[in-house]
C-alpha cells in the first residue's frame, strides 16, 4: 500500500502545524506539568489546538507525545501507561485531522530527557526499548509517519529510527534542534545528520526548533548542499522569545514573517514547513497563505 505522507511528499509543500506546548501554556498548562497529562485529562484541550491547526492550513499535525516516553514520563502517573497515553493522542489528532480531507496525522517522538553514556546515565539499549514502546503505540494507533524530532544527538537519534523501525514500516522523519546557531548542543552540524540519516532510509530530514528564522535558513541551505533534492523539515521557533514583564516568554515574531520565512526554506529545498515554540494557528495559517499561493 503506498503511504499517504511519501505521496504527499513527492507532490508540492506540506505545512505542518504549530507549538503544542506554548499554546497549551496559554490555556492553562502549568510549568513544569506534562503536556500527555493532558492527552488523558483534559482531551478536549488538546483537540481544540489540534482542530485549529487544521482549520489554520495544516495538512499534517502531530500528536501531543512529544514527551511520551516511559523515561521522560518518569515521576509520573502516566510512566506505566505509555501505550494508553500515545493511543490516545493518536485518537484526538485523528479526530482533528478528520475535519478536513486529506490531513495527516504525524506521531511525534521527542528526545527522551537524558543523555546516553559517557555522557550520562542512560544505555542504548534503554532508550531503544523507551522508544520502541512508543513507536509501537502509534504505529498500532494508526499514524501516517513517525517524527523523531527536537533531537540533539546522532547516538540518541539513531536509536528512535531503529524503534521506530522494530515498530513497522512506516516512513519516518528525523528532525534535529540546532540551538547553537547552526550546531546542536551536542556539536552536531547538519551535513552530519545528512551523512548519517540519508543512507539509513528516512523519508525527510530537517531541524525545529532552534534559534532565530535567519539561522534556520542557514540550516536548510546547509542540509539541501549535503543533500541536493532529498526531502527537508522545517520547523522553526517564532523567532527567539523576549522576558515580560510577568516573567512570561514572548515571542515577536508575526505571522507575515513566518510567511516569509517559510517561502524562504521551501526555496530552499524544504518540502514541509511549519512552526515549533510560539507558533499559533495565526503563525500557521501566515505560512500556509505563503506557500500555497
């Protein structure tokens, strides 16, 4: 059976969705609390940003399981259902995605909150296993593409594919965080991820997250040079966020500018655009007037 997302890939610009957690903050998600509490507390939150993003432009949205490891939800109620918290979001996207033909739903796997060894506590083997019962969760739900995104190492990233392989043959997407301007916090420099992604078969490579607009147009021109023609991601912040006057992160950046930037990265060579923090649906349906003029 060919798959939705690969074909949708090979025929024009896809826009994704926006933040999940800066826009949930603004509805009353807490610091420090888990955004996949949600999924199962408040679900009809989650559906409603969800619902707006379609309604903004998004041909694709992710679940709300960026953080829906067995290891990053540690500490709490929900470590000991991972398979029900995933499911679940994988429910409330489909649900959302279903209020426009055509509208995909990616299953997002974010980095699982520590570092491997020697850099920190963790194995290979117990982040290949937290991301594995991830990956399974929703490829049985029904996902039409795995987004292993805001990653930072090789080794850790590595990992996520070789779950998300375990887990089925759904396309996958591999999507760094390069908050070093043009580096990852680890050192990672795009042509590195190319080198090590592009022979292991992923649909897309591509960075959210980040710095500023500007370096993420440095980071897709970089990728499209050690990858000419190979499918990019783009995903930035609204621009860097600036301190209120109640300690609140805010972010400058408009919807025209996002517009802007978004035609930017798909003459670039990025195939799908879209928003990470501070992004809203007003940012997301700013990038869809522009690419899909």
């Amino acid at each position: 059976m060919v798959n939705a997302f690969l074909e949708k890939l090979k025929a024009g610009i896809l826009v994704s969705d926006g933040a999940t957690g800066t826009n949930l903050q603004s509805v009353g998600l807490t610091a420090g609390m888990h955004p996949e509490a949600w999924v199962v507390e408040f679900p009809e939150k989650i559906l409603a940003l969800e619902q707006s993003f379609v309604e903004a432009g998004s041909d694709l949205i992710l679940t709300c399981t960026f953080g829906g490891t067995r290891l990053r939800l540690a500490g709490t109620p929900y470590a000991d259902r991972v398979a029900e918290v995933n499911r679940k979001a994988v429910e409330l996207a489909r649900k959302a995605a279903s209020s426009r033909t055509g509208v995909l739903v990616g299953g997002s796997m974010g980095p699982v909150g520590g570092l491997l060894k020697p850099y920190g506590p963790l194995t290979v083997e117990e982040v290949t296993a937290a991301y594995a019962e991830q990956a399974n969760a929703l490829t049985e739900a029904g996902v039409d593409v795995l987004v292993i995104e805001t990653q930072f190492s090789l080794d850790e990233a590595k990992a996520a594919l070789e779950a998300a392989r375990q887990a089925g043959d759904l396309p996958v997407v591999v999507s760094f965080s390069f908050d070093r301007g043009t580096r990852t916090m680890m050192g990672v420099k795009p042509e590195q991820v190319v080198k090590t992604f592009q022979p292991l078969g992923v649909a897309a490579i591509g960075a959210n997250c980040g710095t500023t607009l500007e370096n993420m147009e440095t980071i897709i021109k970089e990728y499209a040079a050690a990858a000419p023609g190979f499918p990019l991601w783009a995903k930035p912040n609204a621009g860097m966020p600036v301190m209120d006057a109640d300690n609140n992160a805010v972010y400058n950046v408009t919807p025209e500018q996002m517009g802007e930037f978004a035609q930017k990265f798909a003459a670039a060579g990025a195939r799908v655009v879209g928003g990470c923090c501070g992004s809203t649906p007003g940012h997301i349906a700013g990038i869809a007037q522009a690419v899909k003029k």
